[in-house]
C-alpha cells in the first residue's frame, strides 16, 4: 500500500515511460517483498506464529489466482491500473476505520469454498496491486478468529508465494 505509490513517485521523477511506469512500480514492489517475506516469515517462526497448514492450504489457489491477477495487470493501462490501486487502498482503509473492532476473538473453523474463493482472490487481488497479501491475509484469519501474532506470521508467509510468483509472472508477463 506504501511502497506501489512511493516506486510510481519515484519513477515519475526519474520520468519513465507513463504507459508502464504503474506496471514497473507494481513489478518492482513484489520483487522487494521477496527478502521482507522471507526475513518477517523466519522471524515469526521463532514464536510460532505462522500457520504453515494454513499456509499449504492456500498454496495452489493462491497461485492460481496470481496467475489470473497477472493477465488483469498486464492488460490494463497505467490510469486503470493506479484507478484500480486507489478504489482498494480506500477499501482497505474502511475496512479499518469501521469493520476492525467487529473481529470475532475465538477462532472458528474455516469452510474449505471460503478458503478456496478467497485464496484465488487474495493471489488475484495482489499482483495488479503489488501487494504481498498481508492487506488482505489479516483481515481474513482475524475475521474467523485468529490471533493478531499468526495472522500477521501466515500473511507474511503467504506474502512470499505471493511475491515470488508475482514478480516472475510480472516479468514474462510485461515481455509477451
């Protein structure tokens, strides 16, 4: 949510091409979330904080869903895709401003259709987005319940499929 706009900022100032300059900022943050991802990742590991069950569970939608989110970025134009980045990132903020406090605290099992739906959307949301899935990821656990700790851990392990993937489909995706 930080890094997409302060890369396009920067990448207008060093005045690229506007038709790719979005692509490139959303690209280059997935490449950086690579050695954040795996460092937060270790990090919670130590306290068990990450979910690796969940983590798996979500591997193969989520990597269908980068898939899918990475044909979305590479067809849309720069307005589009920065108009796209705006209406998600003002999402996210309602979310937080009157959705947070509503969190349940205990825990409840998660449907196998929810799990699969929303790990094609978190992977198809993220790439055009150049997030890691972090955004989207905590929010999710903490709705069904999940401690704060292992919902930002999981998020930071599913943040580096995520970035992984995303980066390197952005890469081939930007050459065809």
């Amino acid at each position: 949510i930080i890094m997409v706009p302060a890369l396009y900022y920067a990448f207008t100032i060093l005045d690229y091409d506007i038709a790719t300059r979005m692509h490139l900022s959303v690209g280059t943050s997935l490449a950086i979330i690579i050695p954040t991802s795996i460092m937060s990742t270790k990090t919670h590991m130590e306290y068990n904080a990450v979910d690796f069950k969940m983590v798996k569970s979500f591997g193969v939608l989520i990597l269908l869903g980068v898939i899918l989110g990475t044909f979305l970025a590479v067809n849309l134009r720069t307005p589009q895709l920065v108009l796209f980045f705006s209406i998600f990132a003002f999402t996210v903020g309602l979310f937080f401003i009157f959705l947070r406090e509503k969190l349940v605290e205990n825990p409840k099992k998660i449907s196998n259709t929810i799990k699969n739906l929303s790990g094609i959307f978190i992977g198809f949301i993220s790439v055009p987005l150049g997030i890691g899935g972090g955004s989207l990821m905590v929010p999710f656990m903490r709705t069904f319940g999940y401690d704060i700790r292992k919902s930002i851990g999981t998020a930071a392990a599913v943040g580096f499929l995520i970035s992984v993937s995303g980066a390197a489909s952005m890469l081939i995706g930007g050459k065809i």
